[in-house]
C-alpha cells in the first residue's frame, strides 16, 4: 500500500497509533495542526511546524522568494493565532540545492522577516541542507496561550452557530489566475486575488479578540478549504454540521472569476483552501456580541455559514435551491 | 553568487544579519544549534531544528526506516544534550513521494518512537507534505534546562583543555564500509562502525552529567567533525587552540578501515563528522574530576585532546610527529 493510497490524514492515523506516551504534560499531541504543551509557568506552550515544497505548493517561477517567505511564516502564524495564541519564536530549515542564488535565499528571509515584525516573531535558528532537488522551507513555530483561552478543534456543541472571518475562495480564485493568465478579469481583481493567494495575512488580531471573548467554543484555520476544516471541527468534537453554500462570504472578484471558471463562486468557497481565514463555533445567542467585538477591534466582517447537529445527524451542504446535499471534504489533502 | 559558493556558514551568516530582533527574551537566537529562550518558569526553553535529506544525509537501500527515524530524532537530541538540556516534545515534518510504501513511514515512525522512549521525548505533532522528489525528514526538538547548567559555545577560556567522550571516526569509517562494502574488515568491526554510523546514540546521560558538575565551560556536539565543530567554540569564545592528533580517541575498528584507506586514523577522527560525541572545555584543575563524575555515572571515558589558547595565539593541530599545521575546519559543510 502506497502513502498516495491512504492519503494525508490516513497516514497521520496510522503513525498516531505508532506514537506511545513517553513523557507528561501533552494537553493536544498528534492529529492536530498545532501540539498544546503543559509549561513550567501558568501559560501553555504552542507549537506547530508547516512546510512548503517547491513543485507542490509553490513554483518559483509564480512567486517572489520574499512573498515566499512571508507565507511560510504566515500559515505557522495562521495556526497559532487559530489556537487562540500569541506566536513567539520561529525556526526555519531550509534545503537548498547547491546552485541557487544567494540573493534569493536572502529575499526569502526579508520575506520572513516582514511576517515575523508584523506578528512579533523572533526568528531564533534553524538548520540549512543541501537538496538534491527542488527548494524545501520548513518553519517551527512556538506560541503561547493562557489556558482559559485555548481554543481547540474539539469544543464544538449542537446548536452552536459556525461562523468565518474575512471571505472565503479568493486564494483559489487567485491561484487560478496564476494557472491561466489568460483569463480577461479587471486589473484591480487580478491584483487582489493574487496578492490574496500570494500573501495571506493571518488573522492574528482577529482570533486574539475571539479567543479573549471567551464566546467561541472550537476554531481552526482554513488551511485545506472550509469543507475540509469544519470537518475536522465535527471530527473532534463529535458533532454534525450543516452549511449554507448561499451564505459563505465570497469578493466580487472571486464571483467574476468563478463565473470565467464556469463554476457557481460557493464551490470556490467551500473547498478552495489556503485563504487562511479562521473558522469558529458559539453559541447561538452569542453570534452577534462576538461579530460586533471582532468588527470593532479589527473592521473585519464575521458571516454565520452553519450550524453544528447532533453527531447521528451528519454533515450537510444546503446549496442555494435548498437542496441538501451530505458535505464531503473535497479541500485540499497531500497525496 | 551560489549557495555552493558562499557555504553553509557564510549563508548563515548572511541571514543573521537579516533577522532583526522582533521580542524579548532570546538567550541565544540564529547562528548556533540550538535556540535558547526565557520561559515563563525559571528554566529556559531550548528549540533545534535539524533535517535528513535523501540523496545528501542518507540513501534509501543502505539504511532502514527504522535505523532513519531513529537517527532523525538521535541527532537533535544530541544537541540539546550538548547544551547541558533535557529533551522534551518532538515535532515531525515529513515530505514523501506518493508512491512511497506506508509500511516504510510506519518503520520509520517504530524508529523514530524508539530513540523517543530512549529520550523521554514526546512525539507531539508535525506535518505531511507531498515530495515531488525524495524524502525529506525534519525534526524539530523542544527541551528544557536550568539557567545555571547551560552549556553555551562561548564560554571556553584560554588555558581551559579541550575533552571528547568515547572515540572519533567511527561513524566516518562506518561510511566508508557503506559505500565500499568490498573492503576486507572483521566481521565485529564492520559490525561496530555500521551501528555506530547509523544508529549514533547521543550522550544524553554524559552530557548531563557534565552540566550538572558545572566544571564545563563550553559544549558541542560532534557533528560536522571535531576540525570543525572545536572551531564553532573558539569563534564563539574569540580564543585560539591546540588539539594533539596522537591523543584523539580512536577505536581500533576504525584504525583498521584507516589503513585500508591508506589514512591516517587521526584524519577520520579529527575530521570524520556524525560521531555525536561530546566536545567540551573546563579549567585544567577541573579535568579529572569531571572525568571521574562521566566515568562512574556512564562508564564512558573521557579524553583531553587539547588546549584552550588566546585568541591571537591562532588554532594549531600538532601532527604525531610532533609538527604543529594550522587547524582546518574540512569537517563537513552542506554545499
């Protein structure tokens, strides 16, 4: 059996199972985008480690070695900040081959240390090797969280609103763009789009307010496409969903793309992934005072997109003529 | 400029200088193995991150899975047992080819578990991403140590004498019998350098020992080859040295394979690299004692190799013969 065969989370299953306890204080070990470690003070300590391949998750002919940078700290970012954390300090291992240019690898680090001013990350080391191939950057990131605001993929109840940051779909939409340059969109949507696929901005500040709030009950990132990362949430918490495809929040621009693509803009929406949004349940009663706090502390705009069901009741998709339909992950899996 | 061109070092260089200091808090950030950082609680953090890459650190066929995973993990542990640390959570990043066998990550996360339970480390989380070529193992190490047990590589003082655990070269030779398995050795010798080459074990217990006598002044592991390696400490401290080649620890399996190779044995032990020995400096007045301490807790033995000098005194290798040649660092450099 081949690691393509059983597919990202499949394997993670399977090696979870190899992984024996040898030591205490593990509050969220493996399984999870980001491990919650028990600390010698008060806070817990965070950390998550994310990679971008050339040739898989990006080409480095389609991107700036500095936007590169920025986005391999961002997504690390994106994963703290949806814990509820505060990032802290960054490692990055880099495999090169031998006869790349100094003056990029140097870009890639100004990109990185873009991203880690704005989020305050000290980059503190990392190791370097020489590949055979293509570019490999790998970025561990440490955070920290106080405990009565951790949020975890496993708090989510029946009856609880899902709700999402920002819009969802523009990264596709802008990865599409990339893909097929060709494609007559206006200059202005164009540069939205890619500067969206290209530079994603962690909503830090955003996830700060909903984890202080003490309102939310899960959150998780989009990372692989909401379809996929709410279904985590279900997973762990153990609960149904259903989401309203009418109501997922979508730019103009990815609704010009998506209609240039020949696919309704929720589809976009729904599995296109790496937008880096975050994704979160509470209580119904508790939606709109968490909006208003999110909206006045950062302008960002909170849409409610679902609701969480019982565990027998399953994962369902409304689309827009009301027909439901079961919600599969259809987002991004490696492999 | 090319990567090749400039070095592991120099490029190490050059990206410190693009790292500013975003938070507090750092002890010792980008340019050593390991990061050192203020917690919360009085111990510090540290934080290291160190690769495996197919085609450049192993070849699939000539080593396991297992021996792989074990030896992934082993070398980080070696250097937060450098720095006089306990390990503490580990996180994988893995990067393979769809079509590799699972029952080959599944031997590797066996291996991985085991250098885990050796080390009391926990395997918390990490990632998986799809290689568009070999794989990629990058292990990122969490640990733990006292304010006052630290080990740092700046610390040596001119007259300190440099000590080694166990022997040199071995790993080295062990190699060699790897990649020409024709060459006529005993069968126990081939034995020996093999295991020592692909399953290091670090001197946890050795280095802890050393730590908590507090007669150390500087620590390193043995990793790039003790040339190389010893330089980090003297650039670190600004001193000079003098290393004795006839005084190198060397085991008689890897004299044998040096006459083999028509080399001197004290060019593979001063040069040789992956041995994950430990390098260390105390005072004179202070050599037996910790000699003693190491041998009665871990039975492994303790070696002056060499002396701490002032910095304008330079760095000296004295040849068998008696001959003093300027100390090269020709340990290993990626590129």
């Amino acid at each position: 059996m081949k690691v393509g065969d059983v597919g990202e989370f499949g394997l993670i299953e399977r090696l979870a199972a190899l992984v024996g306890v040898a030591r205490e204080g593990v509050v969220v070990g493996i399984g999870d985008d980001v491990a919650v470690l028990r600390a010698e003070g008060e806070a817990w300590l965070l950390a998550t480690v994310d990679s971008q391949v050339e040739g898989v998750h990006f080409l480095r002919e389609a991107m700036t070695p500095y936007q590169l940078g920025r986005k391999a700290l961002a997504i690390n970012v994106s994963d703290i900040a949806a814990m509820g954390g505060t990032p802290t300090y960054a490692l990055i291992s880099l495999v090169l081959p031998p006869d790349l240019e100094v003056a990029w690898v140097e870009e890639l680090y100004r990109g990185l240390q873009a991203e880690a001013e704005r989020s305050r990350v000290a980059v503190v080391g990392g190791n370097m090797a020489r590949s055979s191939d293509g570019v490999v950057i790998d970025v561990a990131l440490l955070g920290t969280v106080a405990q009565e605001e951790v949020l975890l993929r496993s708090g989510a109840q029946p009856g609880d609103r899902v709700l999402v940051t920002g819009t969802l779909g523009d990264s596709a939409a802008g990865l599409h763009l990339i893909l097929h340059p060709e494609v007559a969109v206006p200059d202005a949507d164009r540069a939205y789009l890619l500067d969206r696929h290209l530079t994603p901005t962690p909503r830090l500040a955003e996830a700060r307010v909903i984890a202080q709030s003490r309102l939310a009950t899960a959150m998780i990132d989009i990372s692989d496409g909401l379809s996929s990362d709410v279904g985590h949430i279900c997973k762990a918490s153990h609960v149904g969903v259903r989401l309203w495809a009418e109501r997922l929040p979508i730019s103009d621009a990815t609704c010009r793309v998506a209609e240039r693509m020949g696919r309704p803009a929720w589809e976009l929406a729904l599995t296109g992934g790496e937008d880096y949004e975050l994704c979160f349940t509470a209580p119904a009663s508790a939606v709109p005072e968490v909006q208003r706090r999110v909206k006045e502390a950062t302008r960002t705009p909170v849409v409610e997109v679902g609701e969480i069901l019982p565990p027998e009741a399953g994962r369902w998709l409304v689309l827009p003529d009301g027909e439901e339909i079961p919600l599969t992950a259809r987002g991004w899996q490696h492999f």
